[in-house]
C-alpha cells in the first residue's frame, strides 16, 4: 500500500470535506447568492482535488465550465 505525507492526505480529506459541506448547507440554502457562493465552493474543491492530486471527481467538467462564469467568479458570501 502506498502511503500519502501527512500533509497532503490532511489536504485531500480536507477538500473532500469541504465539497460535502458546501454541498449540505447549498441544499439547505434559500437565497439564491447563499447558493451560488456555496456551489463555487464546491466547485473550487473539486476542481482543486483533480488538478493539483490527480483524484478524478465527476463534477469536474461541470466545475470548470460552471467557475468560468462570473456569478460563481465572483460569488461571495455576504
């Protein structure tokens, strides 16, 4: 078995966490900005896990094409 650095596996289970928490509280969400800054979170995560860790995610395609939009861009949380 292959062993990851300390590091770089507190990395990785921390983007995997914050994908499923930007997913939970984006569902739970009302407002449509809440949303978006949520989704771009998420998105960001994914994006992050496949390119800089080579973890293939199945959102990434939607991920790329979704963040070069300027509402996720740009989403805030205010």
């Amino acid at each position: 078995m292959i062993k990851l650095h300390p590091e770089t596996a507190k990395e990785i289970a921390q983007l995997i966490n914050d994908i499923d928490v930007s997913n939970l509280v984006r569902q739970d969400e009302n407002d449509v900005n809440k949303r978006i800054y949520w989704h771009a979170k998420e998105f960001k995560a994914i994006i992050k896990l496949t390119e800089d860790y080579g973890i293939p995610h199945v959102s990434y395609s939607q991920a790329i094409r979704c963040m070069k939009k300027d509402m996720y861009a740009n989403a805030t949380l205010i």
